[in-house]
C-alpha cells in the first residue's frame, strides 16, 4: 500500500483518493507508542471525514428516491381510502419484491467493485458494471409477469378483489420501473465503490422536483388516477438512470474505471451470477419480510383500516430506513475499500463508527415518531378511525426504527466482506423460521391483529441484529484481508483468461 505523500491518483481524483485513506488510517490505529485514548480520538477524526464525505450524500440519494415512492403513495391517498390501501398493496406488497430482488444482485457489485477500487485494480469495475447490469436486465423479463397478473396472485393470497383490482392497476404502471432498477442499482454501486456519491444526490434531488411536478400533473390535472401515478414514478427512475449513466461517460473522475462498453460483460457470467444470487437472497429475505407484514395485514378483520395503518406506518419506517440503508452503502463501500487495501484495523474500526452513528440517528427518529404519534398520519390521509390505529402502532413503529439503526449497517459490513450465503441462512432462521410463525400465531390465533403480527416480526429481527453483532465482534479482520485478495485474484484471473 502506498504512503500518503504517494501522488497515485491525479488531480482529478484527488475527491475519491481517500477511498482506503492510503494506510493513514491504518497506521494511527497500529501506532502503539501513542496512548489508546489518543489513538483512537486521531482515528475517529480520519474515519469521521471519510465515513461521513460517504455517508452523508448516500443517505440524502436513498432518503430522496424513496419519497419519490413515499409522494406518489400520498397522491394516491388523497384520491380515497381505497386507492390509498391499492397504493400501499402496489407498492409494498409488489414492487418491494422486485426492489430487494433487483438491489440484493446488484450488491454483488458492492462487494467486487469496493474491493477492487481498494486493491487499485481499477479497470475491472467498469465489467463487473456491465455484467451485473446485463443479469439484472434478463432477471426483469420474468418479474414482468408478476406485476402483469398481480390482480390474480393478490386474490389468491386472500386479498378482496376490489382492493386486487385497484393494486393490479397501480401496478401495471410500474413494470418500465422493473427494467430501471436493472440499470441503477449497479451504476449505484459502482459509483459508491469510488465513493462518489454527491452527484447522484444532485441528480436525485432535481428529479425529485421532476416528479412531484408531473404527478400533481398526472393525478389532479390530467384525472389519469393510479394508472397515472404509478407511470410517472417509473418516468422519474428512468431519468435517474440517463443522468447518472451520463455522468459516468463523461465525468474525469471515471476515467479510469469505466473504459467504454465491453464483450468481455458476456463471459463469465455463471460465477458472477452465483455471487449475485446469494446477494439476492440475503437481501431480499430482508426486504420481503415485511412485505409478508402488509399480505398478511389484509388477510385480518376489516382490512382496508389494517393495511392503511399498517402501511403508513411501513412507510415511514421505510423513510427512516433510508438513513440507515445510507450509512448501510457507507459501511460496505468502507469496509470493501479497507479490505481491499490490506488494512484490517481500519475495517474494523469503520464498523464501530458507522454503526454508532446509524443508532444514535435511529433512536433520535423513534423519540419524533412517539411525539408525532397521534397527528402523523395526516400527512397520508384524512380520518380519525386510521389515525388512532397508526397511533396505537406508534410504539412498535418505534422500536422497528431503533433495531432498523443497527441491522442494515451490518448487512452492509456483511456486503463489503462478501458473507451474503452466511447472512441468508440467518435471515432464513430469524425470520421465516421464527418470526413469520410467532407473528401469525400472536396475530391470527391470540387475536391480537396488526399489533400481533409486527410483534412476532420484532422478535425475529432482535434475534438476526444480535447474531450480527456476535459474528462481527468476533470477525478476525486479517482473515478477511486475506480473503478479499483471494477474491479478487479470481476474478482478476478470470478476465485475464477471457481476453
């Protein structure tokens, strides 16, 4: 690894050259002639700038695409009640399968490309871009069919067909979405591997004026409903895409890392689609999990009140969970570049850093959301029948919010060490082996409704933070400083051999 004074990267560069702090970081933290207590406050004030230059403009970015969906639900909900519940259904009953589907293979990007870009082994990001992007496009042709006969799969899963009928429509508008989320969630990556974030923040807040301008358009000028609204938000991720992909082209700052489009993207694909498929699945059991919250919601007595208090409530726990899922992308791409660089301290050390300061965000969220509680659903929709049932939600939403400040950012230094198989079998366990089941029985068998249901799932979350705390506590870095080099040696032997 090269010393500070290095000038390994040009001028241009000079926002992304910290990307595995050129061992600075490293050598305060090895340094044992300075006390502890000094030690670690110089290294907090490195890790500070670096996770923070990341973290910050991430959380904005994922904050920022997530009202998108969050505004057009409210569009929805001030149509009714029930375009409101077909909105929720649409949206997180839906669209979430796909989204963790689409975000869980594009994270085997994170993974290859943070520790690439750590290693200097700059020209493989641009293929693992490529190669991700093409597996992800050809994963959307067969979720096309899901959205296409969704009115069916939702009555068959016990939803009333008027709700069905109305999600299948907001739905329908939703299928180019599919097919935008293939291209962003891997340029997403490979920007972050390069810990360049700030332009997508930019290109993310003006689209978001961009949408709220054509939705108001769509549903209250041109009377086109939820059919209108659904399409306008896929419009909206499709600009997202085109701008940021433009960036890539022309910025200096990728340069280096993308070279133009490749054949090589074809080959090769089996072994990355393996990486990818357990990054899929670690994901997406996540993000499916409450999905399964909001079905089994309209399987309980009076529906239409259970999935409008429980969707608002998912909602905002899916807004402040954008914070974490932010300080999520900074832990991977910091652990992935430190890894990659050879410097296990300093991959240690992010994790403690990143993972407090998602907490200390969580808990400030969940202290609002209890202050809020009896006027925050306003904000979606009128009635004071939905605004006791969210009010009586509110402190569960709470410790959803506290334990959602922790989870994600593991799941990221899980991202950036590339343990997804690992992760996938304890989500299997916590979640669908326990929690689902005890959910169910405290919702269904003790009669306990919505309250029952996100309960058992509290349970099955506890239980996944604190095997990742116990894992990543115990976790030898040097091992995996070792591993991430034997990582990238195949994958660099595997382009070597196809050229």
């Amino acid at each position: 690894m090269g010393s500070v004074d290095e000038p390994l990267l040009p001028p241009s560069d000079a926002a992304v050259a910290d990307h595995g702090s050129h061992g600075r970081l490293e050598s305060v933290l090895s340094d044992a002639s300075v006390p502890f207590i000094r030690r670690t406050w110089g290294a907090l004030s490195i890790e500070m700038k670096l996770l923070l230059k990341l973290a910050a403009p991430a959380v904005f970015v994922y904050m920022i695409n997530y009202l998108m969906s969050m505004s057009t639900q409210i569009f929805s909900g001030h149509l009714g009640n029930l375009e409101l519940a077909a909105a929720s259904l649409g949206n997180t009953g839906i669209k979430v399968f796909t989204y963790g589907l689409m975000l869980g293979m594009g994270s085997a990007v994170e993974t290859l490309c943070g520790q690439a870009y750590g290693a200097r082994k700059y020209d493989m990001l641009g293929i693992y871009l490529q190669r991700s992007t093409i597996l992800l496009t050809a994963t959307g042709i067969p979720l096309t069919l899901t959205y296409i006969f969704s009115k069916p799969f939702l009555i068959a899963l016990g939803e009333s067909p008027e709700i069905a009928s109305a999600a299948a429509v907001f739905v329908y508008g939703l299928i180019p979405q599919i097919f935008a989320y293939a291209a962003n969630f891997p340029i997403q990556k490979f920007l972050q591997a390069q810990s360049i974030v700030l332009p997508s923040a930019y290109i993310s807040a003006a689209t978001l004026i961009i949408h709220l301008l054509l939705s108001y358009v769509a549903v209250y000028v041109l009377g086109l409903g939820l059919l209108g609204a659904s399409l306008v938000l896929s419009l909206s991720w499709w600009v997202i895409v085109g701008a940021q992909f433009a960036y890539i082209v022309r910025s200096e700052r990728c340069k280096r890392t993308w070279t133009g489009f490749s054949l090589q993207a074809f080959s090769g694909l089996p072994g990355f689609l393996k990486l990818s498929v357990a990054s899929a699945v670690m994901l997406c059991l996540e993000t499916w999990y409450f999905q399964i919250l909001v079905l089994l919601a309209g399987l309980l007595e009076n529906p239409e009140l259970a999935l409008d208090s429980l969707s608002i409530c998912m909602t905002i726990s899916g807004w402040v969970f954008m914070i974490s899922v932010g300080f999520n992308a900074a832990a991977s791409v910091r652990v992935s570049n430190e890894l990659g660089a050879g410097n296990p301290k300093s991959a240690a050390f992010s994790v403690v850093v990143v993972t407090s300061l998602s907490f200390i965000v969580s808990v400030i969220a969940a202290v609002i959301v209890l202050v809020l509680r009896d006027v925050i659903s306003y904000a979606f929709t009128g009635g004071e029948v939905v605004a006791a049932a969210v009010s009586d939600l509110c402190p569960m939403l709470a410790s959803t919010l506290i334990l959602n400040g922790i989870q994600p950012v593991l799941s990221g230094v899980a991202v950036g060490c590339g343990w997804q198989a690992f992760v996938a079998w304890v989500n299997v366990t916590c979640y669908y082996i326990i929690g689902i089941p005890v959910g169910s029985l405290l919702g269904f068998y003790f009669n306990l409704g919505a309250k029952g249901i996100w309960g058992g799932m509290i349970g099955g979350t506890v239980m996944q933070t604190f095997i990742l705390l116990w894992v990543t506590w115990r976790t030898d870095w040097n091992k995996e400083v070792e591993a991430a080099q034997k990582r990238l040696d195949k994958w660099e032997v595997t382009k070597q051999g196809e050229r």
